[in-house]
C-alpha cells in the first residue's frame, strides 16, 4: 500500500498473513485461493471464516494500520 501526496509516494507499507495451503478446497466464501488458505492460528480456511475475522486478518487490514499510524504520525 502506498501513501502519496501531490504526485510523490510519502511511504509505502506492506503485511503478510502467514498459514498454509491445503489441498482440497473448504468453504464457500472469499475468491481466488481463500478456500485453500488456513491462516496460523487457525482450523478453518479463509473461505470459512467470517468476513469480519478475515478482513482483521488481511494483509491489506495490517497495511492500512500502518498508513493511519503513520498518517497520525506524520
């Protein structure tokens, strides 16, 4: 994720969600790999979990707290 103002990238940010991939598919929800992918710390895959728990666990979720702990900083 990036931060710009007036055509210049103030920072960039960026997160990961560490897991594992399965091989056979679980759940109905999310798109692309989200039935294949169990987040550490979990049993269910992406594709099982709510949408609330998911969007806490995102990547994008992680990097856009940095962008707002830097924006409050800056």
């Amino acid at each position: 994720m990036a931060m710009a103002r007036d055509n210049m990238v103030m920072a960039t940010f960026d997160s990961t969600v560490e897991g594992v991939i399965i091989e056979e598919e679980r759940g109905e929800g999310g798109f692309g790999y989200d039935a294949l992918f169990v987040p550490e710390g979990y049993e269910k895959t992406f594709a099982e979990l709510s949408a609330e728990t998911k969007n806490q666990l995102s990547h994008r979720a992680r990097a856009l707290d940095e962008v707002v702990s830097f924006w409050g900083n800056g």
